[in-house]
C-alpha cells in the first residue's frame, strides 16, 4: 500500500488529509512538528510528502530542500501546500518541491497531484 506523510502543525487539517487520502486507498501518517521528519522517515519511509510551508518556527520550504539535498530521501515526491505562499515559480530550482497545491485545496485537485507524483517516481 502507498505511504504517504503529511506534515502540518493544524491538527484539523491534518484529519482532514488521513481522511481522504484513507478513503483514497492510501496509508497516511500525519505529523504536526515538521521537526521531527526526518525520524518519521526512518522510521517509516514515505512513499510521498505532503508538506505545509507554515509549520509553527519552521519553513516548509527549507524542510523541502533537506529533504531533496538528502541522498536517503531526495528520490521521494514532496507537494508543499500553503494558503498564504506561492512557490509554483520556483518548481524547477535545486531542492524546489515536485509540486505546490494552495489551501483551500479542491480534493480532486490534490489527489490528481499525488496520483502524477507517485507515477513520475515510480
């Protein structure tokens, strides 16, 4: 079954993510302190990322670039989701995300952005 860890210090929308994403068929494990990925990680390697920007003291954003400056873990699809950034222009920069969806998030919106992911990686 695909993994995916969704990463976002509201505790509200990170239920409403394991909700649908479970119902979409997916594994979730969700984190609400964006410091403690790369120990989810190991613990269980995710198949994608599902990464806020506004993570309390912690940018999203520098979260992301870790990640993909990590030889264990750059091969794994990150989509940063944020309502009050906009990072689609820096898609194709070092260490950018594989993708950007802007909250509120349209559902058919997010699960068409997870689905090209795990297809580009797989």
């Amino acid at each position: 079954m695909t993994r995916i860890l969704a990463v976002d210090d509201d505790k509200d929308i990170l239920e409403v993510l394991q909700y649908i994403l479970e119902d979409s068929g997916y594994q979730v494990e969700t984190l609400a302190n964006g410091q403690y990925i790369f120990d989810k990680i190991k613990q269980n390697p995710p198949d994608l990322i599902l990464l806020d920007i506004m993570l309390g003291n912690l940018d999203g954003r520098d979260l992301c670039r870790k990640v993909k400056s990590n030889i264990d873990t750059r091969n794994i699809p990150v989509i940063l989701i944020s309502a009050s950034h906009d990072v689609s222009q820096s898609l194709n920069q070092i260490g950018a995300p594989d993708d950007f969806i802007a909250k509120p998030f349209d559902i058919d919106v997010l699960l068409g952005s997870i689905s090209r992911q795990l297809s580009t990686a797989a």
